[in-house]
C-alpha cells in the first residue's frame, strides 16, 4: 500500500497533467507495488482537488467492462470513476481537441436515474425500476498517464488507469432518450463514423450481457465506501465498441438507429 502522502502527490500530478496536458509515465513502474486499492485512493485525492476548484460530480463511469479488456488487464471486474461536470459536451458542434492529450471516442449508453441506488443487493431489475431514461452517449477517453511507456513500450496497467480517472475526460449525450424498458437494451446497437467511414460496430448486450448489469455492480460496489449513486446521475455503463483516436479536424457520427444519433467535430 502506498503512504498517504506518496498518494497526495501522485494525485496533484495527475490534477496539473489535465490541465498543462502533459503526460506522466506509469505510477506502477514507479511503484510496482502499487495495488487497485491505491489506485481507488489516488483517484479519490485528484477528485477532492478538482472539488476544491468549484467542479461537481454529476455522475460516473465505468470501464472495463468487456471480457477482452479484463483479459488485457488483468483483472476479474470492472472499474469505475466519477463525471465531473466539465466533462460534458454537446453534440452537433465542435469540441476543442485542445482540452484533450490524446483523446479516443467509444460509444456507449448512459443511465439517468430518478432514484437513487444503494448497495448491497442492488440488482439489474432495481436499476432498471429506477433509472429515469437511457441516452445514447459517446465517451471521450484520455491518457494523463501514458498508455504506453515511452521507452520500453509496456502497456499501463490498471492501476494506472484507475488513478487516471479510469481514462474518462469527456461526454456527450445524445440521439433520443428512451425509457429503459420501452426497447430490449441489449439489442442497442450502433455504427461509429470517422470522417465519413464506419471504423466500428457494436451492440450493447457486449456490456456484461446487459448495460444495467454494470449499473447494478457499480451501486453495490461503492455500498462498503458509504457512497451510493444518487437521482440525476448520469451512469455510463461501459463501451460496447473499441476505442477510435481521434485529432483535430476529426469529425464523428454515431448512428443508433431507432435511438438517433450524435455528431461532433474535434476542432
């Protein structure tokens, strides 16, 4: 376990690193003994830095969430991370790529609750009962930490992108909000465009079989912290397409079909 004080100050890196975007090696390979409990410590010290400036938490993320990416981790489950508000964009305009160190954009749904959820026992069924609407959205991921180690070419681990605010710098919500059980969920589907070409494709079941299943993991996840997820989160469940990079100039366009879609351009 790192001491309190090696935690702090990991923590005030990654808080300068968001705003001079610069990137930071590994804090695993700086302290290879570094744990996911660490990791969740670390994430929660930049947070409280980010409060102390006036930003709020409307919600969170989680990460991970496919087969694939906890195999390339290491890991059994899922992470997680708050939304702070001036993460959000709106769609149908520009995003300044000048916020951003090396931004990739996955399609995912959001969860807006009209309840809260708290854990233990949280299930897939409460959160339907009580999420409000279901909204397509796209993610923006960043690397204040490098995904890849400058020299050597190792990939972060993740403990390094649970310190990173689980990668998540930016969202937009978009398309056409639909209740959650007016349409099977898991059937969501969508086609992400870069520039005039389909990069990705994908279907929300890819999500632990059912976006709200993550939902639910999350809720009770954070239950043993005291914490729990609140009326008017938004919840993003997870992305159920590869990440796309993405520079300036880059337009995107994500098709849901019946649900829409959402467009904007990294200027």
């Amino acid at each position: 376990m790192l001491d309190p004080a090696t935690i702090q100050s990991l923590a005030r890196q990654l808080y300068e690193a968001r705003k001079t975007r610069t990137q930071l090696r590994h804090f695993s390979k700086l302290h290879p003994g570094m744990t996911v409990a660490d990791g969740y410590a670390v994430q929660q010290a930049w947070v409280k830095l980010e409060l102390a400036d006036g930003r709020k938490i409307r919600g969170r993320k989680i990460g991970l969430t496919s087969r694939a990416m906890q195999q390339a981790s290491q890991i059994d489950e899922p992470d997680y991370a708050p939304l702070m508000d001036d993460m959000f964009f709106a769609g149908g305009g520009d995003i300044p790529a000048s916020r951003f160190i090396a931004p990739r954009v996955e399609v995912e749904l959001a969860f807006i609750l009209g309840k809260a959820l708290e854990g233990p026992g949280v299930t897939l069924f409460d959160v339907l009962s009580a999420t409000d609407y279901v909204s397509p959205a796209v993610e923006i991921i960043d690397a204040r930490i490098e995904q890849f180690d400058r020299e050597t070419k190792v990939m972060r681990k993740v403990t390094d992108t649970i310190s990173d605010f689980a990668a998540n710098a930016g969202i937009v919500l978009g398309g056409r909000p639909v209740k959650p059980l007016d349409v099977d969920l898991r059937w969501v589907g969508a086609l992400l465009h870069k520039n005039g070409v389909v990069e990705e494709t994908g279907l929300a079941a890819a999500v632990l079989n059912h976006p709200a299943t993550g939902v639910a993991w999350l809720a009770n996840k954070l239950a043993p912290h005291g914490e729990r997820l609140n009326a008017g989160d938004v919840v993003l469940a997870g992305s159920f397409t590869r990440p796309v990079g993405a520079v300036a100039g880059d337009g995107f366009h994500v098709d849901y079909g019946p649900l829409g879609s959402i467009s904007f351009r990294f200027a």
